[in-house]
C-alpha cells in the first residue's frame, strides 16, 4: 500500500474482490443451465445461482473491512474512506435486491412449471438500467457527487453512438421487439421472402435459420422485423398443401376423386382431422385437372410428403384404369385416343391369360377350397383358363391398403409376388397380427360368405396380387352342379376344423357362426345363381 497511490488502492481492492466472487460463483452459473432444464427440482438452484454473485461481493467486502480494523494502520486508513466504502456496500445490496427479485421470480415460475414471462435480452437490459440508476443515486446520496455533468455527457455520448451504430441498435430495438411479442421462438419454421427454415436461435442482432438444405442463414433482426414473416409453426403446425392432377374425360370424377382421397389418406404423414379432399378445378382440352388438398404437420416435409401421395396416386389410377392425358394438338389428340379405347377394349394376351389360369390352379385358393375330401381338385386346368379371363393382376406400393376391417367388399386376392401384412382387431383382446406371404390366398371368407372384411391388410413393400372378383367366383359356382353343393360342404367342414379362427370371427361377426353352416351357404350359392 505504500508503494501505490492511495487514491488508486480502493479500486483496485474492489476489482479484487468482484474477480474473486465472479471466479468463486462460476461454477454454480456453469449448472445454472442444467437446472434450468431440469425444470421444477432445478428451481432452488437456478435462485441460489441468481443471487450468487452479489451475495458473494457482499460477504468478501465485509470480510476486507473486518480484517482491515485488526490492524491499526490500515483501520485508520479505512476510517478515512468510510463515505467509499458505504457507497460500495449500498450499491451492491441493491444489487443484492435486484438479483433476489429477479430470482424468486424466476423460481415462482419454475415451481409453477410455466416459461419466464420476460424474454432474456429485455431482462437483460432492465437489470442494466436498474444498476446503473442504483449506480447513479449512491453517487450522489453518499459521494455528493454531481451528476449533471454525467447525465448530460452520457446523452451527448448516446445520441454521437446512436448515429455512428444506428444500424447495430435497430437490430437490438428490433431483436427487442421479436423477444417482446414473442412472435419468432427457437425451432419455429418461419419463412421470410424466398427464405424458408428453421429457427435455431435469436439473439440481440440477428436470427439464425436452417434450411431443409442443411445450410445456415443469418438474417439481421432489423430486415426480419421489416419483412412478413410467415410463421409455419403458430399458433399450431396444421398446414394444408396441394397437389394437381390431371384425368381423362372418360373417367367418372367420383370415382377419380376417390382415387385422389384414398392415396393421400394411405401415407401416414396426413392428417386425418382435417381429411382429404378432391374436386375437379379446370376442363381443359385434353382433360379435367383435379386439386387434391390435404393438411400435415410437417410443413418442412412437404414436398417428399407430396412424392409419397403421387407415388400412391399412380398405383391407384393404374389399378382402376385411370388415364392421366398430357397436351397434345386435336388430331394427335383423336389418333391417340382412338387406340387407348382399342387396347381398352382389347383381351388380354393368351400368355398373360396362361399366367392368371397358372396362378389361379397353384394357388391356396384351389388347393383349400377347390379340393374334394380326398384332396383331389374339382375343377380341371381348361376350367381356371375359363375363369382365367375374369381375374387381373393389381399392383399395391408400401402403405397401401389393400382392405379394411369391417368393410363390405367380396373381392379375394392371391399373393403373386411380395407379401402383406394383416391385423385383426378384437373388442377386450390384443391385436392379433400375421403375415400373408407368396401364394396365401386373402380375403376369401368375405367372398365365400358375403360377411364384411374380418381383418386389415396392407403392404409393407411393392406387392403384386391377382384379383378374384365376385363374377369369377358366380363363373365358378356355375361350371359344373355339383360344384355349389361340394364347396358348400368343404367350407363348412373348413371352418369347423378350425376352431380358433372360428372363434375368433364369431367375436367379430356374430353371425358369422349361422352363415358358415354348410346350408346357409348352400343357400347363399344357389341364390346368386339365381335358383
């Protein structure tokens, strides 16, 4: 002390001391965060944290003074600067206040398991304000200093740096007022212009995006509160999209509207609440334009969301022979028409014909139903070529629906290639899940019986089926007399053999039990035969 000034020494002493308590607090403001996070179990610590700092500078203060009137050299000393050293303690118990309030508040809130009403960079800038008034007032209250000069001087100083940094502070005022409204949060999807991504962080200048690209925009606070902003994510992430599609003018619109309803419906990613929907929007020359709208969650996602829907939409026009036209001019358009409807209308080819009939004779549809007791077959290889014909293949994408549960349909399908997956649901018991691989035959009770759909069916990958319609199977009751009576027998025998299965249709269909007797079924033939 005596080596340095005596007007340099107090502040020097204080620096000391604000070092030492800002190095003694640093670890319990490091897992300040983790607290944070940690919500309500967190919230005592994230108080203590608050209050850390200040409390510490008081303590060490005290301490100095105290050791300071153990020795009667530097007592004197301190005697002399008491109006400092009550300025010092003064200044840092407002803090003390300001730091406790700001924490019990924050604490309050934690324990409530709600967000901190104040946004960070305001909160930072009150507590600033504050101290620097507290600053102010003991200056003058326990110095006697004037503060005039330093009021004035800071207003000279304010406006020189206001105009030399006008654009650093309207990003601050705007960053201030994305924080105060509250419009713009981390991992909100915002587009602004042509800018489109995700909002990783804000700050006091600038707001920092991600695009789906991978790449990082930082965009200035002053143009971001300058621009519309679109926010994908507020009030809630529902967002609708479109998809335009084009049909033929032979194709009916319910039943391209259909189409359109039941590929977006088959990818996972759309809501069902609010549905689909489909309407014609243009009739143009060549075709009438159809909009398709649907809602997702992911807005980001939207455009593989979309691939996924026109992939199903392709798959579903193909199966119901939906025509998608291109433009063309008005002869090319006749000429080009005039053999679609000739290959329409012309039958398959005898080797895709050959392909059903094999598919059909080799199938779990002629091996469990077709056979007699002795597991000889009831019909002969020129009676599937008759059936042949009234059959088709059908192509289905992964997650596609082949058929729901409960539904009223009595088409039956056999597996050509690939494999589905299917799932009964039962009142009061767990799902009961199983596999349908090459060759299984699916569907057939529904066809045999008439009952709604006894289990669901999707495809997990690219499947090929062939398709067993109603017609195919009255042109099998037909083929010989005997045949209604024998597959009525078979059937009803079948399903006695299997008593869980049984069983567990009976918890599904209650009727199920009275429509597979071998004379209910004997009946329902003979009926669609019209005997």
């Amino acid at each position: 002390m005596n080596n340095m000034p005596a007007q340099l020494f107090p502040w020097v002493l204080m620096g000391a001391i604000l070092a030492v308590a800002w190095v003694g607090v640093l670890p319990l403001r490091r897992r300040r965060q983790a607290a944070e996070n940690a919500g309500r179990s967190g919230a005592s610590l994230v108080m203590l944290a608050h209050i850390a700092w200040p409390l510490a500078v008081l303590l060490l203060s005290a301490l100095a003074a105290a050791l300071a009137y153990t020795h009667g050299l530097t007592a004197r000393w301190l005697d002399g600067r008491l109006p400092l050293l009550r300025a010092w303690l003064e200044f840092w118990s407002v803090a003390y206040v300001i730091y406790l309030v700001e924490g019990l508040a924050v604490f309050a809130c934690m324990v409530r398991g709600r967000a901190f009403p104040i946004p960070g960079l305001l909160l930072n800038l009150l507590r600033a304000v504050l101290l620097a008034a507290a600053a102010l007032a003991v200056l003058r209250n326990e110095l006697g200093v004037n503060i005039a000069p330093v009021l004035a001087s800071t207003a000279l100083l304010t406006a020189i740096v206001g105009f030399a940094l006008q654009g650093v502070l309207g990003n601050l005022l705007a960053g201030l007022s994305i924080h105060l409204t509250r419009s713009i949060h981390p991992a909100d999807w915002i587009t602004v212009g042509d800018v489109e991504g995700l909002v990783t962080e804000t700050n006091w200048r600038e707001t920092h995006l991600r695009t789906t690209a991978g790449h990082v925009l930082i965009l200035p606070n002053s143009k971001l509160a300058d621009a519309v902003v679109h926010n994908m994510s507020w009030p809630n992430p529902q967002r609708r999209h479109s998809i335009f599609v084009g049909a033929s003018y032979n194709d009916a619109p319910a039943m391209v509207i259909r189409a359109l309803v039941d590929s977006a419906e088959a990818v996972p990613a759309v809501l069902h609440d609010p549905a689909p929907a489909a309407f014609p929007v243009e009739f143009k020359d060549f075709g009438i334009n159809y909009e398709l709208r649907f809602w997702t969650e992911q807005h980001q996602n939207r455009v593989p969301i979309a691939g996924e829907i026109n992939r199903m939409i392709w798959y579903q026009f193909k199966r119901q022979g939906i025509e998608i036209p291109f433009p063309m001019s008005d002869k090319l358009l006749c000429d080009f028409m005039e053999v679609v409807t000739h290959q329409q209308h012309r039958p398959p080819d005898a080797a895709d014909l050959q392909r059903r009939a094999a598919v059909l004779q080799h199938s779990e549809f002629a091996a469990r139903w077709l056979t007699d007791a002795a597991g000889q077959p009831l019909l002969r290889t020129e009676d599937f070529a008759a059936l042949a014909p009234l059959t088709r293949f059908v192509r289905f994408t992964t997650g596609e629906t082949v058929f729901r549960q409960n539904d009223a349909d009595d088409n039956c399908y056999v597996v050509v290639r690939g494999k589905l997956a299917g799932r009964i649901e039962t009142p009061g018991a767990p799902a009961h899940v199983f596999e349908a691989p090459a060759g299984a035959l699916c569907g057939e009770m529904s066809l045999v019986t008439g009952l709604p759909r006894t289990a669901t069916l999707t495809a997990p990958e690219e499947v090929e089926l062939l398709e067993i319609p109603a017609e195919t199977f009255l042109r099998l009751l037909a083929l010989r007399p005997e045949i209604p009576e024998r597959l009525a027998a078979l059937v009803a025998g079948r399903a006695a053999q299997n008593a869980q299965a049984l069983e567990r249709l009976k918890a599904l269909q209650p009727e199920a039990a009275q429509a597979l007797q071998r004379e209910s079924l004997l009946r329902r033939f003979l009926h669609l035969l019209g005997r």
